[in-house]
C-alpha cells in the first residue's frame, strides 16, 4: 500500500511541474529597440516619454540597450539611468549592433578575424566584447567597462533577454553560455511562432506567435483599436499566444535606421563598409521627421498603450521577467 501511495504520489509531482502552460489567452509584451547613439539627445528624450506613457497607463515594457547608447545614457542622462533602474514597468534586455564584430549583418564580412579562431579563442574574444566598452570607429573594444557586464552592473540585476541573433552558429552557441552564465534566462527568434518554454542553446526563447511592427502601421491611420484587431486577426485561436508589440526610439524622430551611413554602403545595411568608420557619416544623410509626423507616430504608440491598459483581460500586458509566472 506504501508503495502505491508512494507511485501515486510522483505521479502528481511529475503532472504539476510539466511545462503545460497555467492559464491560455493572449498576451502582449511591448518592446522598445534602442540603438540611437548618432541623435542621442533625441534618443534620452524619446526613450524618457515612453517611459512616462507606460507608468500612466502601468502597461509594462521591456527596453533593449546595447552598448553604444547605454554608454551614452550613463554619461548624458544619469536620470533616465535612474528611471531604468527603479520604474516599475521597465525592464532592461540588451541586444547588438554594429560594429560589433559578430552582429548579424557581419555574416559575410568577417572583419576581425573571428571565422579563425579556435573555440576557446572566441570564447575569449567574445567574454572581452561583453565586458568591455566597444570603440564606435574601429570596432574593437577599449579598457573600459562596457557590454553585457556594465549593463548588468549599472541596473543592478542581469538583464533577462538578450539577442543572440549572430553572425555565425558557432558564435551563436558561445556568445548564449557567456549571457547564461552572467545570468541570462531568455533570447529572442525572429522568423517563426514561438511557444512558451521553447529553448536555445541553454536559453529559453521569448515567445512570439505575431511579430508586430507596430511603427509601420502609422501609413495605414491605425489607432490602438485597430492595431490589436489586426495583431489578434493573425494568431492562433487556442492556447497561450503571444503578441510581440515591437518599436525602436527613433522610429518618433527620424526616417530609417540612424547609423546606416556609418557601418553600410545604403540604408539596406547588406554592404558593411570596412574599418575604420566615419561617425560623421549620418550628418546630412539621414532625415528627420517633423513635428507633425512624429506627432502621429506618438498618437499610436500611446493609443496601443493605453487600449492594452484598458483590455487587460484580454490582451493581458506581460514583461519577460511576467513569463516566469505562466511556466
């Protein structure tokens, strides 16, 4: 009889620690990409007011830095430092951008030599890359601080997803035992639905079912309303299901991508120029948007907020570090 008790019971014990989800329903997770160090003091203005929305509405959001601007944030804006750190609805990831060596866009130019390296060598290249400051004109690192570590050490807690969208597979899986063992938990997969509890290379991948660009919606006169109509129009009927609402800070204040001109022969960022680079390169090329453009591109962004703050029980706003809640 002992026994039987014993069997039943570890029957119990394996069925409430599957990874079937709790609850089903949809779930929203903004993400806010920030990669502006050529306009910064645009980029501190536009990252601050989104901030400010998301905390009147208590709608959270997840921003990503990488080291180019959080290096500039730490010497410009110690106060949105400070909001970072301590809002309530933020939560910091971290992801790449050239020049940093092994960014995805390096996947045929591989200019430090990082193709040549033995495992161990890359490990090591790639542990001083996200440990240190990386030198915006050379592409290599400097001694200072910088990478995930100074992200991490400046926040006060390992930021929860990274992107290991990389130039290589080999790169891919080293460059996630480094995030993993600095205390990352997730990564992000473009291209495909991903469900909840899915992993890569040690790291679970962030879910996604619909990849919302929401920026590219403001030509077609959405308001909130429609945006999620339109994101709930394309997901899946049954289960737990996952929007990904999706901006970048300078989507508010310029046209296209600010550092094109610097590291890429055009805007589509597919012929990367050699080292060293021009940082002078975006004066002139790149194009600011008006007031009253950028104005329509606020009015949806807060609209989407606000409609996600008022239909909380069915879009259901979620960070990444919510997810753990839903295993």
């Amino acid at each position: 009889m002992k026994k039987l008790f014993l069997l039943f019971a570890l029957l119990i014990t394996q069925c409430t620690a599957s990874n079937e989800p709790i609850v089903e329903g949809v779930y929203t997770i903004f993400s806010l990409n920030v990669h502006d160090f050529v306009f910064a003091e645009e980029s501190i203005e536009a990252v601050s007011h989104v901030i400010d929305i998301h905390e009147a509405y208590n709608v959270p959001v997840d921003i990503y830095v990488d080291d180019q601007v959080f290096q500039i944030y730490v010497e410009q804006a110690p106060e949105l430092i400070e909001r970072l750190k301590t809002s309530p609805v933020v939560t910091v990831g971290y992801h790449l951008r050239p020049p940093t060596p092994y960014y995805s866009d390096y996947k045929d130019f591989d200019y430090l030599g990082l193709n040549e390296l033995s495992d161990e060598e890359l490990y090591t290249t790639l542990l001083n890359y996200e440990e240190h400051k990386l030198d915006l004109e050379t592409g290599k690192t400097l001694d200072a601080p910088g990478g995930y570590q100074f992200v991490k050490d400046t926040i006060g807690y390992a930021p929860p997803v990274v992107s290991t969208i990389v130039s290589s597979r080999r790169i891919q899986k080293i460059l996630s035992q480094i995030y993993l063992e600095k205390g990352a938990a997730y990564t992000v997969v473009h291209g495909r639905s991903i469900d909840l509890g899915e992993k890569q290379d040690g790291l679970l991948i962030r879910p996604e079912h619909v990849d919302y660009k929401l920026y590219e919606k403001v030509k077609d006169g959405f308001d909130g309303q429609a945006a999620f109509e339109d994101a709930l129009s394309q997901i899946p009927t049954e289960g737990l299901r996952f929007i990904g609402m999706k901006y970048h800070e300078n989507n508010f204040y310029t046209v296209g991508t600010p550092f094109w001109p610097i590291y890429s022969t055009d805007s589509t960022k597919t012929q990367p120029l050699e080292p060293p680079f021009d940082l002078s390169a975006a004066e002139g090329v790149i194009e600011n948007r008006s007031s009253e453009a950028g104005a329509t591109y606020w009015e949806l962004y807060e609209s989407t907020v606000k409609y996600a703050s008022e239909h909380r029980d069915e879009v259901h706003p979620i960070s990444v570090r919510g997810l753990e809640e839903l295993m």
